[in-house]
C-alpha cells in the first residue's frame, strides 16, 4: 500500500473530494468473525454506527501497518474508558497518518493555583 502526500496538489481534482477519496479508500480482507468482534466493541463503545464501522476499518489498517493482530490491538482497548481509550486510539491511529495531521488527547488544563483564585466568579 502506498502512502499519499498531502502536499501534492492536482488542480484537475477538486482538494475535497480528493482528501475524501484518499481518506476512505481502504480494501482488505479480513475474517468474519474478527470482523463481527471489532466492530461489536466499538458499536458498544462509540454513539453512532458510522464512526464504530470508521473505527473498525481504522483498527484493521493499523493491525495491517503493524503486522499485529486486530484481535490483539482490541485486547489492549478492553477495560479501557473514557480518557484513556481516547488516548490509547489516538496512539495507534497516529501510526498510519502522516506526521502533518497528527491526532490528540484534549486534557483539560488545569490554571495556575495563584492565578485562578484572583479571578472573581
């Protein structure tokens, strides 16, 4: 599979449709069954079906990209909630962007103790 580079411009083709072409154009074969797995997790995990099926293609591909098993990569996302399976998704996702777009965990900042209690509620 080879890799595109964002920077590369073809005026012929509008830049969104080619963003979104090469964003979702992913084919593999996989088994059913692991199929069925992956996909049942993040439909238990995320709120809508479309991003649990993006999550599933996304979760293959990294599986790919890394020569480790899907099922093994899900292993490490069971028990997992909240903050830290955001962070724990951002992590492998980020091993098949290119390094311009990379993901990130939102961690509320916590202010300066001094400087928050000056400020007037």
């Amino acid at each position: 599979m080879t890799t595109g580079s964002i920077n590369y411009s073809n005026r012929n083709i509008d830049q969104t449709v080619r963003v979104f072409d090469e964003f979702f154009r992913y084919d593999a074969n996989v088994p059913a069954n692991e199929y069925d797995v992956v996909n049942s997790f993040f439909l238990k995990e995320m709120a809508d079906r479309q991003v649990a099926a993006n999550f599933t293609a996304s979760l293959f591909q990294v599986a790919e990209n890394t020569g480790i098993s899907a099922l093994t990569l899900l292993d490490g996302f069971k028990g997992l909630v909240g903050m830290d399976l955001t962070a724990s998704l951002a992590y492998y996702l980020n091993q098949i962007r290119s390094r311009a777009t990379l993901l990130g965990v939102g961690v509320p900042l916590q202010p300066n103790f001094y400087a928050a209690r000056n400020v007037v509620q």
